[in-house]
C-alpha cells in the first residue's frame, strides 16, 4: 500500500491573493511616497500610524493569520507573504513583520485563554504587539538569555536590538518563568542608530516591569522558535518585493536616460546586467512562493524550504539595490532618491531572522549534506 503523496506546490497567486494586492498597493501608492517616508524619517518619527490603521484595520491585514474565531481572516501565510511583497515594493515604515506575522504567531503557539484574549486586539488594528527578541535572531540559533522574574511576574532585564519597540502597545518578553506580555509604557525603550530608519530599532530595559504570563518556559520556547520560521519563510517575500522595485525602477530609469544620445538600456553591457537580475528576481520569487505555500499548508519540508528561500533571496535583494543605485549613477546616491531605502531595507534584511549564511548551514543539516 502506498503512502498518500503530499499535496503539489502552488507557486500561483490566487484571485483572492491578487485583490488583496490590487488593495495594499493601491493604499501604498495613495499614503506612502518615498517623499513622504523622507520626511517621516528627518521628523524623527518614522511609524505612520494613520497607515498603518487603514492597512491592520480597514483592510484587515493585521489579521490575516488569525482564526477566525479569535477575531482574525482565518487566512494563511500565502496571503501574509502577498502584503510583505507589497510592503517591501513601497520600503513601507509599518511594524507588519514584527506585530502581525512574529507576535502573532507566538501568540497563536501559546494555545492559552490569555494568549487568545490578548491576540484579539492586535488582530483587529487596535494595538500594536511587538516580540521584544532580537531582530537577528534566527531559526535554529539559541534563543537568548530570558529576562529574570524576581516573582510576581516583576520582570527585570536587558534585550538589544528589538525592531519595532517604539511604536509597540505590547511587548512578549521571554523570562525565566516563561513569555509574559508587558506594557511598552512600563518598559524604557532606547531608540538606536539603525541602517533602515524605516525598521527602527531599540534597547528594551524592564526594571521591575509587571508582566502577565501567557506561557510556561517550554511552551514560550517552542512558540517562538515556530514564529521565527514563519518569519524568516514570509522575510523571503519581503526580499522580493525590494527586488522587484530595485529592477523595475532600474529598467525605466534606463530606457529615459540618454548618453551619446542613446538610451542607457540599449548598452549590450547594461541589457546583460539586467538580464541576469530578471532571472535572479524570478528564480527568487520561486522560493519565495514556495515558502509561503509551505508554511500555509504546514508541509513537512518547511523548514528546509524557509532555508532555501532566505539563502536565495536575502542576496538577490541586495543586488537588486545595489545594480539600482549603481546604475542610477549620480541620483542613485542622493538623499533624495528613494534608492538608498532599498538598499538599507535589503542590507538590514539580510542579517533580520538569520543571515544567508545560516540559512545555507540549515540546508546543509537538514539535507545530511557535510559541511564545507
């Protein structure tokens, strides 16, 4: 008798999927110029929290991976991975990654009362719920040293490089004891100098902070180290949405640039360069999709297909920035242009939840392949 075979990948973007598209770009396009980014990041404060009402709320993209029953779309992570496209395409300022796909997935691993009636909120737009964890923390790597719970839930300790903390309303804070949940007003948040101003990132110093326990220290462990797989799959379709600017914006900036009163895109030289990033952005959107499909279906190869895509598409996103600003030559290095975004989304993205070389690692073990 023979074992049932597993359903088939589907790399195709659903009817549904492409509508969700059509919306969050649409939104994107109407409230999230490069200009106005600029501006926000020189102000000082780079979240817009009016976007990112209209987009977690109205559009409900918040709660694409919450159940139903819990207040959330009851969607999958393919639908998840069509916003991040979106939102990388537009270099979007919005706490996405962090609150609607790593907290909410930690959350959804908590499986307690106190873990659901908290999800309801951040699922509907209403608050922003931010993992205070590391943004390089990868899947597979150890998990940091957890914050002391002197009792009571009295929580005191350090955690660097928290992205997203400032515009946080809740932060899951891994202690000792387990995952508690802890007003981002009772922690001190210390912003500091990041390279994408649009992912900022802060220190979180808990002194005593009141933390209501949502896990016990196992079931904490293993909903966070699920949420850092969900992360780094749907990271990948970030990635490509950097790179599908990076060439399309490259693509038409060549075919209006004249030099020698020709078009810079009828150089045989510039056709091969382009050439060659249109396949790594289509073979990168292959993983990318993979991923999404893999983790939606909750297919047993996950893990392996995760590590492909972050392998794959964390590089082909910086070289997608970097052809970009190279071959906008002098514009391409301005303030003004919004070229240095993308690149600074695609370096800071290349280290977030596990480097390429990391990922290469999990390929390795989980293929039985010897290491180099």
């Amino acid at each position: 008798m023979t074992a049932p075979s597993a359903a088939p990948l589907d790399l195709l973007y659903s009817e549904a999927e492409e509508e969700l598209r059509t919306a969050v770009r649409s939104l994107l396009a109407d409230r999230c110029d490069a200009a106005g980014i600029l501006a926000r990041i020189e102000g000082g404060r780079p979240h817009d929290p009016e976007l990112w009402r209209i987009l977690a709320a109205d559009i409900g993209a918040a709660g694409l991976l919450v159940p139903e029953k819990l207040g959330g779309q009851g969607a999958s992570h393919r639908e998840a991975a069509v916003v991040l496209e979106e939102l990388g395409r537009a270099a979007a300022p919005v706490p996405y990654l962090t609150s609607a796909v790593l907290a909410t997935e930690i959350l959804l691993g908590c499986d307690s009362t106190r873990a659901a009636d908290l999800l309801r909120e951040p699922a509907a737009g209403r608050r922003i719920c931010v993992p205070a964890l590391p943004l390089t923390l990868a899947p597979g790597a150890p998990l940091p040293q957890p914050v002391h719970d002197s009792g009571d839930g009295a929580l005191s300790g350090t955690v660097t490089s928290v992205a997203d903390a400032v515009a946080a309303d809740v932060l899951l804070v891994l202690a000792d004891t387990g995952l508690h949940a802890v007003p981002a007003a009772d922690a001190r948040i210390t912003p500091v100098v990041a390279l994408d101003l649009t992912r900022p990132l802060a220190t979180v110093t808990l002194d005593g902070a009141a933390g209501t326990l949502l896990a016990d220290p196992a079931t904490a462990r293993a909903a966070i180290a699920g949420a850092l797989l969900s992360g780094a799959g749907l990271l990948a379709s970030e990635q490509l949405g950097i790179a599908e600017w990076c060439l399309t914006e490259t693509v038409a900036h060549l075919r209006t640039r004249h030099q020698f009163n020709r078009p810079l895109g009828s150089f045989q030289a510039l056709k091969h360069r382009l050439a060659r990033l249109w396949l790594d952005v289509a073979s990168a959107r292959a993983a990318a999709r993979a991923a999404a499909d893999a983790l939606a279906t909750g297919a047993a190869d996950a893990p392996l297909t995760v590590a492909v895509a972050q392998a794959y598409c964390s590089g082909v996103a910086v070289r997608a920035a970097e052809e970009c600003v190279q071959l906008h030559g002098g514009i391409g290095m301005t303030w003004e242009h919004p070229a240095h975004l993308y690149l600074k989304r695609a370096k800071s993205d290349s280290l977030a939840l596990g480097t390429a070389g990391h990922h290469r690692g999990l390929v390795a073990d989980f293929a039985e392949l010897p290491a180099p």
